[in-house]
C-alpha cells in the first residue's frame, strides 16, 4: 500500500469547498464571549508558539480579554 501526499493546497481547496454547509457567525464577539473563551481554555496544555500557558491567561482574565476584545473587533 503505497501513500500518496497531496499538495496542502488541494486539501484547503477541498475544505473550502465544504465551507457552505458551515454556520458561521460574522458579528463581532462581545467581551463576555471572549472572557468566556479564555475561561474554557485547558489546563495543563502545552502552550502555543507565543509561550503562554492558558493558567496564566486566566489568572489575568480581565487585561488579558479586553486586550483580545480590542484586537478581534480591529480584524
């Protein structure tokens, strides 16, 4: 059995092709939104390229989501 590998570009063009049957909300989140996110981020994980453990996102939840806020309502 011999494995194939496609270009990512074809597999993102599949995806997208899929994109329609998707709901996806275009509205601006709200703070709650975002501070509710933050609170549902997972001990315990290794953190993302920026080095940031999620128990430290949440112990600055404040600062840390108006932060976001302003970032994702500029986007």
């Amino acid at each position: 059995m011999y494995f194939v590998a496609r270009p990512v570009f074809w597999i993102l063009q599949e995806e997208a092709g899929n994109a329609d049957d998707i709901q996806t909300s275009v509205d601006k989140p709200t703070l709650d939104e975002v501070q509710s996110t933050v609170r549902k981020l997972r001990n315990g994980r290794a953190p993302g390229v920026d080095g940031i453990p999620a128990e430290l996102l949440k112990c600055v939840i404040g600062p840390v989501s108006a932060a976001l806020y302003q970032l994702f309502i500029k986007v």
